[in-house]
C-alpha cells in the first residue's frame, strides 16, 4: 500500500538557519506529493504541492522537489523565522484499490525556531 | 477561510455516548474525507464519499458511520464513545486528486 515516511522531530533551529525535513514516499503509479503545515491550535493548510517527477513546489521561502528515483520530497527553506514553527505533514495522493484517490500522510516533524 | 465548514469547533462528551460531526465542503467540491488526529495514531484516514456515496474506508471503527446528503454536505456519527476516541476530526474536501481542502477541525473530548 501508500506510505510516507518523514523524520521525527523536533527540530529546533535559531531563527536564519537552513531548514531541512526529509520526506520518502512508497506508493503504486504515479502520485502527486503534497506538504502540508499545522500552526498550534489549527488544522492544516496546504504548503505546496507537485503533481509529477521533477516538479518544484515552492511557497512562502518553502520548496520541495519530487524526486522519482530516490522516491523522496524533502522540505527545505534558506532561512526560517520564529512564525515558521509548526507541524509540518509530508503527503501523498495516489488512486486507490477504490477507483478514487486518497490522502496518505506521514507522522509530523516539529519545527521549533527560537530567536 | 479555507472554505470548508465543520461544526462545532468542541465538542465534550461523556464515554458511552453518541455525538455527530458536521462538515460543509468547498463550493464545487464533490469528495469529502474525514481524518482522525490523536497523538498517539497521527492523521488516519477514516472514510471517503463521493456525490453522496461511500468510495473507501480507512481505519474506521464499526461504532462510526458517515454519510453524505445531497447538498454534499457530510456527517461523522461517533457512538458509544470511549475515552479513546478523544481526538480532532478532520474533513477535507477535494474536486481532484491534486488538491484537498481541510476545515478546521472538531477537538473531541470524552470524558
């Protein structure tokens, strides 16, 4: 079946630092791959998507890049703030057994950006 | 506003009990999925519909149903409630497989 795979947080950085969060994927055919961020206390808003292999998603300094050969779609951003600290979910889409697609996430990572 | 709607934002219950949880899609929206999120489990998947019609099932207890009306609004029915089954609730809705909207969620408390 689908899974995802992230790093276990924490992660603490200081504000400015590189941020990277290592996301690996199994799936059957072709899915799209999604990161989504949950601040304290809200649900998940949508952080980027790509759709197919060598896609870049990118959005507010964040990108990731589907990558089909190593089956992996990593976070990064150049330099975070202490308002980047959150849950960050790496995700899947891919056509189930249904007919109809689902929604696979991985556990979470923490992001803890002190000043 | 993400544009999808769930109600009520808390909800606090005593085990044993039976509580419905509410989510209106986003305008145009066909596809509604409901999530559980508890520390211990993560974000599981519980059920999908379909313009009114069940497509999957995911790790979804017997003692829960869902449906979907017409209006394309969704229900979650959670009954004889344990003290497990604290958690947020999630639903999302989707016109395609490249995105998917959440709401805000539903905190559960049983007590």
């Amino acid at each position: 079946g689908n899974s995802v795979t992230q790093m276990e947080g924490p992660v603490t950085l200081s504000e400015e630092a590189f941020l990277t969060i290592n996301c690996t994927y199994t799936a059957t055919g072709y899915p799209s791959l999604f990161w989504y961020v949950q601040y304290p206390g809200e649900g998940l808003q949508l952080l980027l998507k790509a759709t197919k292999a060598d896609d870049k998603g990118s959005n507010k300094g964040f990108e990731a890049t589907y990558r089909k050969e190593t089956t992996s779609f990593h976070l990064e951003k150049g330099s975070v703030q202490v308002s980047d600290s959150a849950v960050y979910f790496c995700a899947l889409s891919a056509w189930g057994n249904s007919g109809y697609s689902t929604l696979t996430f991985g556990k979470g990572t923490m992001l803890l950006v002190s000043p | 506003d993400s544009g999808v709607t769930q109600t009520p934002k808390h909800l606090i219950t005593a085990t044993g009990q039976r509580v419905t949880l509410r989510c209106s899609p986003r305008s145009g929206d066909l596809s509604v999925y409901w999530y559980q999120q508890s520390l211990d489990q993560g974000l599981q998947f519980l059920i999908h519909y379909y313009n009114g019609e069940e497509r999957a099932k995911g790790n979804i207890l017997e003692r829960f149903s869902a449906q979907q009306f017409p209006d394309l609004h969704s229900e979650l029915n959670l009954s004889s409630l344990e003290l497990g089954d604290s958690a947020l609730y999630f639903c999302a809705s989707s016109a395609t497989i490249y995105g998917y909207t959440f709401g805000s969620g539903t905190r559960l408390t049983v007590v």
